[in-house]
C-alpha cells in the first residue's frame, strides 16, 4: 500500500494548482519529459503526500511512473506516467470529517499547556456536527467555533517559549471546517512538535491511510 503512487486531478483532468492538462484516458502513457521536481516532468504524490496535495472536488487515482525519476518525501517526478484506477473524488463531507479527525489525535498537546482553552475542541466537534448534518445552522457554528479557534492560535504562537508549538495544534482545529489539507499539515508539523521531526512522516502515513478510509478504498 505504501508502495503505491497516487495523482489528484479535476474532473477535467488537469491539475488542481498548476493547472496541467493530463491524459483523458486512463492507461495511457504521457509524453516524455524531463523530469525536475516542482519544474517539469510528471508529478505522482507517495502514500505519505496524498494528503499534502488534496482538494476538495478532486479525483484521486492510483498511477505508475517510468523512465527517469527525481524523488521527495511526498511524491516524484517522472519522464512520464499513467493513471490507472480511479479511487473516488474527495467532497467536502469526508474532507472535513478527515481533518477533524486528523486534528483531534493532537488536540491533546495543546490541552496539556493550555488546559481551560476549550475554543481548539470545539471548532472540532463544530466541525464534526456538519460533516454528520450539513444544515445553515451547523456551517454557522462551525464557522464562530473555527474563529474562535484561530484567536486562540494566535495566542498561542505569540507566547513564550515551547507554547509557539501550540500553535499548530489550535490552527489545525481551526481549519477542520475549512480547509482540510491545511488542518492535516498543520496536525502533522504539532505531530512533530510533540515528539520529534521524524514523527511528521508517520503522521502523514496515519492521515493517508484514513483518508483513504473515508472515502471507501481501503
């Protein structure tokens, strides 16, 4: 499974933040291009990227590269590529409930300093009221509850000492009901506040693996 390369792409078949034109048929082989990453040649996200590179309305299909390859930790660029199996498009339902829950494994740390500040837990749980019923009303709370967690980042960043972490932790809630690929990489850099830079990686490979979950793959 984390072997398996994967590429989010519109319904159009370009991609979501550059706009690149990809094949329309699935199989089939792109022209070969030189591959540098963030430059040129075609872009495949790890396991571990498939959340860093999201969107909500996006499809995610599994691929494969060929030819040469220049690697990072969360995807490569290859001569050329190929999708092969569609997995599902990511709507803002499941976006949500995966950030909230990406959120929650690490409400914990900022709890731990800042015990009384409850504002992080209920953007959470604002969050997750939506995602379970998406009324007017749920979206309103989310939304007071999101700001209320962000004022508290804000506090939180601004302290001294090792409470600049916990910024991470508050902004990660407070993006639970916004936007979900920043509330999974904020959880995963306060995942790594908590314990040390080379927890990140792990903590991306828990996110992926649930977000494949939600939206029934695995």
């Amino acid at each position: 499974m984390t072997d398996q390369l994967y590429k989010w792409l519109k319904t159009d078949r370009t991609t979501p933040y550059q706009g690149t034109k990809w094949p329309v048929r699935a199989k089939a082989w792109t022209p070969d291009v030189k591959p540098h990453l963030c430059a040129s040649g075609w872009h495949l996200a790890t396991f571990e990227g498939i959340g860093e590179h999201c969107r909500i309305g996006a499809e995610l299909w599994t691929a494969e590269g060929r030819g040469k390859e220049v690697a990072a930790s969360d995807k490569i660029a290859f001569t050329s590529v190929r999708l092969l199996e569609r997995v599902g498009v990511l709507d803002q339902r499941t976006a949500v409930t995966w950030a909230a829950a990406c959120a929650k494994r690490v409400l914990k740390h900022y709890e731990d300093r800042y015990p009384d500040d409850k504002r992080p837990r209920q953007a959470i749980v604002a969050a997750e009221k939506w995602a379970a019923d998406p009324t007017d009303a749920n979206a309103a709370n989310a939304r007071y509850a999101a700001a209320n967690a962000r004022y508290a980042a804000g506090n939180a960043r601004y302290a001294a000492g090792n409470a600049r972490y916990a910024y991470a932790y508050a902004y990660a809630a407070a993006n639970a009901a916004a936007n979900a690929r920043y509330a999974a990489a904020a959880a995963a850099a306060a995942a790594a506040a908590a314990a040390n830079a080379a927890y990140a990686p792990r903590e991306r490979q828990w996110q992926s693996k649930r977000l494949l979950e939600l939206m029934g793959w695995l």
